[in-house]
C-alpha cells in the first residue's frame, strides 16, 4: 500500500472524519485509530483509494483469481472494499479489474451493498491496472462522479485487513515526510517508481502484520479463520422469559461466560417487542443462543429468526442461532421430545438461504445439581464449537448435551 498524488506532487491536507459510521462493520477493522482519524477532521484533503485487482492469481492455483475467491462464502474482494469502504474519510475507492470479471464486480458491489465504488479497466502489470486508476481519478470529465484527490492510496485488493490506522500513517506521511535515503534503499516497488520518475516526496510507513498478502491457498484458510475469529467475540444468550432470575438460561449463560472467558456474553429476552434485541443486532452481533424452556419448541427461536431476516446484518457474514431446549431424560422419553424438534431442520434450510446457520440443542435437565452442571458444561462446549465453526454442513442437526 502507498500513497502518492495523482498528477500532483503537493502533500495534502487531512480531511473531516465521521469515523464510526451506522452500520459500519467493527469486525473488519475495529477501530481504535478512529480518535486518530478524528485527527484527519480537523483538515480538509480529499483522500482516494485505487485497488488494483486485476490478476490472474497464478500462485493460488485455482481457476478464479483470488480476488474472488470465497471466503465463508464471500468474495475475498469484498472484505477489502469493506475494510475501506468504513473508513470515511476515503472519498472514492477505484478498482481495477478486467474486462471479462467486470460484471462478477458488478455482482459483487450490488450484493453486499459496497459504497462509493468506480471501476476502472486492469492493465496486463499490476503497475498499469493503477495507472489506469489513477487516470480515472485524474481525468477532466464533466460527468465523473469522482472527486479529484489531494491523495491516494494505492492498497491491493487481495490484503482484506488493513486498518483504519494504518492507512491514516500512509496519508499522514504523504502529507508531512520527505524522502530519506532509507527509504530508496529499502522502498516496495510503486515507492521506487514514484522517487524514479515523479520526483514525489515520498516515506517508507511501517505496517501491521494484518497488511499480508493472500498469495498461495494456505492463505485462504488463514483469512477465513481469522474472520471467524472475529465475528465469534460476542454471543447474546435469548431467554423467552424476563422476570425469572433462576430461568436454566441464566446458568447456561454463566457456565459459557466461565466456558469462554475471553467472550462476551450477554443475555436479552425477547419481551418489549425486542427492543434491546435489536439494538444488539444492530451492534453486530453474529451470534445467538436462543433458549425454549417457557414457551412452545420453536416460538423463540421463530421470532429470533425473523428478526435477524428483518435486518441487514446476515448480508456480510453467516450467523449462528443455537435453539436449545432443555428435557428431563427421566421424565419425559427423548424419543417424544425428538419428533416436534426434527422440525429444526426446515427451519434450517429455510435460513440458510438468508445466511443464518441454525443448530439445535437439547440439554439433559437433570434435578441433580452436579448432573445439570455436567450437561450445561458439555452444552456450553457444543455451542463454542458450533460458533468457532461456523459448519454448514451441521446446520438443522440436533445435538445432545
Ligand atoms: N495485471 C494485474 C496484476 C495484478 N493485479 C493486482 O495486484 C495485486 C497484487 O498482485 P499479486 O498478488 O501478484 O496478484 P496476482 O498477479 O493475481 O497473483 P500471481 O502473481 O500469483 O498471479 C492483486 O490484487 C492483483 O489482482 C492487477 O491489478 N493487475
Ligand atoms: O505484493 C505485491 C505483488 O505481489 C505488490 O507488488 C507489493 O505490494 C509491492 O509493493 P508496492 O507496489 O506497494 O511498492
């Protein structure tokens, strides 16, 4: 990634930053540097981006560039857009792509709704897809809807995790650094071409380890783990009741608050025509743990569903809705209990088609203390696993605990 000025050698000036924008995604890059993109509010400077994406990914060894490739069943690509596309004081992002994938870009920016998005024609080097970006941004045209930049930040598109902070170091630097000798020795292919021909001030910005590459198809399964990890910080535990402290759902929702300490676990129940729920969901939260003691088999789980169907949040990642249901094995028969719950997976087919992966539970619920912490433990350890996962393969089973 560097940042250079189109057709002009002239460092910018920051510009105004609406950092932590509604609906803005906190798992592509949680934000700590926000307060410095504040920093960037205080000057104004037009700030683009140029992606080139217009390889053939020969080293993945796949048929589709790797640009494209799905990860949790979404283009690699778009997780970068994403990455950019949040940090707002970024006025255009142009991506370069060839003529045969312009419409699978197009298909792309539609359904995961990406923002201020140009497309530009690659060139056959990677050096001449942001070249052609370049151009665009620099172009005279009446009718581009681009905003002529003061800076550019020239980002690959298959390095899905770059951060808000790093890219305001690169501006930052553009803006206030000279060359050093260092930075010839030790400068990345585009730093060299700028000190060479465009006698552009430039500084080498150190990085984050977040910034590689996805080359090889190893790095395929790296970056989709580290997305589940991601999206796996938070579960909210759904009761179907409010009042009951002793609900078997709280003691769900301790054991995996003892379970995962590193997660964050929270309980809401869907009273209030689920008014907190909500604004859960809209927090961005891709995990549920939705808990039927009080009500008929599926009636919570139901109303959960349609919630998450209702919104916006399934669009960019899959997510996890574990129903649970509690039985006591000695008084009532599995096998009774089993017939109304194999409804679960219709429902999970159902859902799956809107991106929502639904498992269900069923735990022992014993009168014996220690049997019942045993089966809540192992139940605990079920769902960890079922959100770490993500398996579709699974979705519509029905567990035992
Ligand atoms: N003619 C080209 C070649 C590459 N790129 C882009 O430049 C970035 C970094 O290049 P690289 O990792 O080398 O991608 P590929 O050329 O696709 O990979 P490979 O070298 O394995 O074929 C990628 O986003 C790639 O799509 C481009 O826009 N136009
Ligand atoms: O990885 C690459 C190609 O394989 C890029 O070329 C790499 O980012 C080069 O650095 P830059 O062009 O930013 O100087």
């Amino acid at each position: 990634m560097e940042a250079g000025p189109p057709g002009s050698s002239r460092p910018a000036e920051p510009g105004p930053c609406l950092s932590g924008q509604r609906g803005a995604d906190h798992t592509a890059s949680a934000s700590p540097q926000s307060v410095a993109g504040t920093e960037l509010g205080r000057h104004p400077q037009a700030v683009a981006a140029v992606l080139p994406a217009g390889g053939c990914g020969e080293r993945m060894g796949v048929p589709t560039p790797k640009q494209f490739c799905p990860i949790l069943e979404r283009p690699l690509i778009s997780y970068t857009l994403q990455a950019l596309e949040r940090v707002c004081w970024i006025k255009d992002i142009v991506v370069a792509v060839t003529g045969e994938n312009m419409e699978v870009m197009k298909s792309i920016i539609q359904k995961y709704q990406h923002k201020r998005i140009s497309l530009v024609k690659a060139g056959v080097t990677r050096h001449r897809s942001i070249f052609n970006g370049l151009k665009a941004l620099a172009e005279d045209q009446i009718n581009s809807k681009l905003s002529k930049p003061e800076v550019v930040i020239i980002h690959d598109a298959v390095r899905p995790f770059v951060e808000e902070g790093v890219l305001l170091k690169v501006v930052t630097a553009a803006k206030e650094h000279g060359c050093s000798d260092y930075d010839l020795e030790f400068g990345t292919e585009c730093l060299q071409l700028a000190l060479k021909y465009c006698c552009t001030k430039a500084k080498l910005v150190e990085g984050s380890p977040d910034l590689w590459k996805v080359t090889y198809k190893r790095d395929l399964y790296a970056a989709e783990s580290i997305i589940k990890e991601r999206i796996s910080q938070e579960i909210c535990v759904v009761m179907d009741t409010e009042e009951d402290n002793k609900h078997v759902g709280h003691l769900l929702e301790e054991v995996l608050k003892s379970e995962l300490n590193h997660v964050k676990v929270t309980s809401e129940a869907l009273g209030h025509a689920g008014r907190h729920l909500l604004q859960i969901i809209l927090d961005q939260c891709y995990n549920f743990v939705c808990v039927n003691v009080t009500t008929s088999d599926f009636q919570e789980t139901q109303k959960l569903l349609s919630m998450l169907e209702e919104s916006n949040l399934c669009i960019l990642y899959p997510v996890v809705v574990v129903s649970v249901h509690f039985l006591d094995f000695k008084l009532v028969p599995p096998s009774q209990k089993m017939e109304n719950l194999m409804q679960i997976r219709e429902f999970a087919k159902e859902v799956k088609e809107r991106n929502i992966l639904l498992y269900g539970l069923l735990i022992c619920y014993s009168q014996d203390d220690q049997k019942l912490q045993e089966s809540l433990r192992q139940g605990a350890i079920i769902i960890a696993s079922l959100i770490k996962e993500r398996n579709c393969g699974l979705i519509g089973q029905l567990l035992i605990a």
